[in-house]
C-alpha cells in the first residue's frame, strides 16, 4: 500500500503539485487521470522516488520514503517496476538482455536461473519467440510487453505504468490493460496507472484519481465515475460523444 | 552565470560518477564495449590522419627549407617535433572530440529522449556509474591510440621526405635523433591522458543533462564538440605553460 500525504512540488514559479494526499491499495490498479498538465507525470515521479517533494511525505507500506537512507532507497527502489510511455527499452541488449537486466544487475542467480525466470514472465506476458530480437525488430505492443516483462521479472511490490497504451491500436491497448490488471491480481502488486485512455478507465479502474491543476478534484472507483456530478471529471470523461452516450444509457437504465 | 552553473553541474557529475559502484561482471564487459568503440575503433581515421599529416609536415618543412646551410635532417627534427608535441596528442584529441565525442553524447542524449535513463535510475542503478564510468576508464587506453600516431606521423614524414626527393633516409634519422628530450614522450603522454577524460566527460556531460527530442541530441553533440575542443585547446595552453615553460 502506498499512503501519499499532502504533497507539494514546484519547478521555479511553477507551483506542480499543491497539496494531494490520496491511498493506493494492494492488487488494485490504481488509475492516475487529468488533463495534460495536471501534474499527473510528476506526480508519478515523485511516487518512482525520480523527483523529491518540497513538502508532504510518502509511506509505502510503513516506510517513509524522505527519511530512508540511500541504501534504503536503492532498495525500495528494487521493489518498484516501471512501465514507461516508451517502453525505455535498451536499445543495445536484446528482448531477453533487457528482461534479464535487473537481475543481473542486483541479483547472484547464476546464468541458468536468470534464463528460466526470463523465460517465465516473457511467457506470462505472451511473447515466447522474441528473445533474441532487439526494441527496434518488434512491434510496439510487443515493446509494451518487453517492458512489462522487465517491470516484473524482480517480483516487485509496485508496479508503475505511465501512458502503457499510447500509440497502440484499440485491439493491443485492451491486451495490455488486461494483462497489467492480471499481473496485479496474480502477484498481490499495487499498480499506479498514469493514463488518458478513458477505455482503460472504465476497463480495469479500480480506483481512479482525477488531478486538475495539481489538486486532487476526485477520487472514486470506475462505477462511481458514471455517477458522480462533479463537473470537471464529467468535462473530461465524457468529452467524446460515445462516452456521452455511455453515460446517458447509464442514467436512463437507473432512472 | 549559466556557465557557472555548468562547471558545478559537472563537478556533480564527475562525482556521481565515482559513486555507487556497478557490479564488476558487468562493468567489465562494458568497458570491453567501450574499449572496442572509442579507441579500438578510431585507430583507422587516426592512423589516415596521422600519416599524412606527417607527410605534409615533411614537406613543408622541406620546402621552407631555401638557406643552403641548414642541414636537410631537419626535416626529421622537425616532423619528429611537431607530431610529439602537438600533432598527435592535441590535434588528434580535437579529432576524437568530433568522432567519439560526438558519438557519446548522442548516444547518452538518445538515452535520455527515450526515457531510458529513467529505467535505470528507477531500478536503482546509478545511470551515470553505468553509463560514463566505463568510457573514462576505456580512454586510459586512448594513449595506446596516440603513440600509434606518433609513430605512423613520422612513417608518413619519412615515407613524404624520402620518396620526395627531399633528403635521404639517413638525413631524415639524423634528424629524428638530434636533440631528442625523452620527457617530451611523458609531456605528450601527461597531456593525451588529461584529454582523453576530457573526451569522455564533457560529451557525456552534454549527453546525460539535455533536454528534448531528437532535435536536441543534435545540438547538444555540436555544443559537446565545441566545448570539448575549447577546454583541449585551454588545457593544452595551460599544461604546456607547465611542464615545459
């Protein structure tokens, strides 16, 4: 579980994020949406430990993330995976050279084990006769599940995913939202999802967080979004017309 | 102030480099990497260049040579001074500053367009131990680069001098070998190492700290080029001051 708690972040001027205090659970995908600009990125690095707040605190599960030392840190960190709008692939090592980094890099298992815990969570996210291509042979849903594969190959604690579904057709998107959820179920994984894919929200949003100008404007689950009055999350969730109609049958079928 | 605040930002750097070790499986293979793509691979445009470099020192001296009572070995002296001294390590660093320089700071600045910087630092590597530790230690090598163009700039001297017509073969190591002052080899060596941390620190400087797209990685390897031939041409200045002033 990760208790954020009142936090503040500014570049400058520019006042970012301006007091969100919000709880991510365990095996729950946990969606971070807003317009761009929001603060929802930086609001995730701050969670990835990437940017530090000027004020307010973290707590993942128990430990507060300012007052860990460095050693400590590097060590949460491991416990952490992350899924970036890219993908982040290595463009230098191979499908299976990526997934099997972090455990090169921070573990002692010996070369026969790293292969079989390679091939293990490159199965599990479907992909079984790419190891030996590199990020640029493949294509970008098969990138996304490279780096899901990456993300989780440590068994960490928290997964973090920003935009995972840009650039992907409607087809691959659902793909990938359901495997994220999956993998967050099977392995008891607290999932932060930073996304403007409004399919993806009313697909696996758990919990959702709606950020508007740095503040936190809502927070509810994918059931509650259909019900709720507030006008800036309405604005915004329901800009398309399908959307739109969604929520009007939705309305009519309560009434 | 903006430089002010780039000296400090690499004097950061520079020690965050030497912080947080890699594991040495890994880092060894990097630098076997690294080895194989700054120097191992520059040997060729070092070698073109430094041959006819040579060549041309040679000639020139030779055709400035009109006063009959000069001895025709200077020629040699000559060619031998110009590529020790400056030729090899000076102007072949400007040259590795655009070759290699270049590539390192497009390929960190990629890294870092494409949020693979952020990967590292999110599993808790420390990207700049990874990525810059391994190319300084590659261009310990860099040396190694510069006394094959000090030996292949007075073969082409020689090879331009001989078969011009210009002296004998004898004359040209006559001249080789007059006045030869052994601390000018260390002079040159003290300089090459000082210059192969600059080539492998400034780029990955530019590289590591920029910002933008694709559009930026190019502006950021001219402004490394720029810079890493300023500080070689200062330092240059400053250790020749130094050592032989």
């Amino acid at each position: 579980m990760i208790e954020v708690n009142d936090i503040h972040k500014s570049f400058g001027d520019a006042h970012i994020l301006k007091g969100i205090s919000t709880t991510f659970e365990n095996g729950k995908t946990n969606l971070i949406i807003g317009q761009s600009g929001s603060g929802k990125t930086v609001f995730l690095k701050c969670l990835l430990g990437l940017f530090s707040p000027e004020k307010g605190s973290i707590v993942y599960d128990g430990k507060t993330y300012s007052s860990l030392t460095e050693k400590e840190k590097r060590a949460l960190r491991q416990e952490m995976g992350m899924v970036f709008q890219g993908s982040a692939l290595f463009d230098s090592m191979t499908v299976e050279g990526n997934v099997k980094f972090p455990l090169e890099m921070f573990t002692n298992q010996s070369k026969s084990e790293m292969e079989d815990r390679v091939n293990t969570v490159l199965k599990r996210v479907n992909l079984v006769d790419a190891h030996h291509k590199f990020p640029a042979e493949i294509s970008g849903g098969m990138q996304k599940r490279v780096a899901i594969a990456r993300a989780i190959v440590m068994n960490p604690k928290y997964l973090f995913c920003d935009e995972p579904n840009s650039g992907l057709d409607p087809k691959t998107a659902i793909l990938i939202d359901n495997l994220i959820k999956e993998i967050t179920e099977e392995f008891d994984i607290t999932t932060i999802i930073n996304t403007h894919d409004m399919n993806s929200v009313m697909q696996i949003g758990e919990k959702i967080l709606f950020l508007k100008d740095g503040l936190k404007e809502w927070e509810g689950t994918k059931n509650e979004i259909f019900k709720t009055d507030n006008e800036a999350v309405t604005n915004f969730v329901y800009s398309s017309d399908l959307f739109k109609k969604v929520r009007q049958m939705y309305i009519e079928e309560r009434n | 102030m903006n430089y002010l605040a780039s000296i400090g930002s690499y004097a950061i750097m520079i020690r965050e480099v030497f912080k947080k070790p890699t594991k040495w499986r890994i880092m060894k293979s990097l630098i076997l990497k690294e080895i194989d793509e700054l120097v191992y691979g520059s040997l060729g445009i070092i070698i073109f260049i430094s041959f006819f470099i040579g060549a041309v020192v040679a000639i020139q001296t030779a055709l400035n040579l009109t006063n009959p009572i000069i001895p025709r070995s200077l020629i040699g002296f000559a060619t031998r001074q110009s590529v020790i001294l400056e030729f090899a390590p000076t102007f072949v660093s400007i040259i590795m500053a655009g070759k290699v320089g270049s590539y390192i700071t497009s390929s960190i600045g990629t890294m870092r367009v494409t949020e693979q910087i952020d990967a590292l630092e999110v599993m808790g590597v420390n990207s700049l131990n990874y990525l810059v530790f391994p190319k300084i230690i590659a261009m310990l090598f860099y040396p190694f680069a510069i006394a094959i163009s000090m030996y292949v700039g007075v073969f082409g001297g020689w090879i331009a001098g001989v078969f011009g017509g210009f002296l004998t073969s004898a004359d040209f190591v006559s001249g080789l070998q007059t006045d030869f002052v052994p601390f000018h080899i260390a002079y040159a060596f003290i300089k090459t190492l000082i210059f192969a941390f600059i080539i492998a620190t400034i780029p990955s400087f530019h590289g590591y700290y920029m910002k933008g797209g694709a559009l930026e990685v190019g502006k950021a390897s001219t402004t490394s080029f720029v810079w890493t031939s300023v500080v070689i041409i200062i330092l240059n200045y400053l250790l020749t001051q130094l050592l032989l002033g």
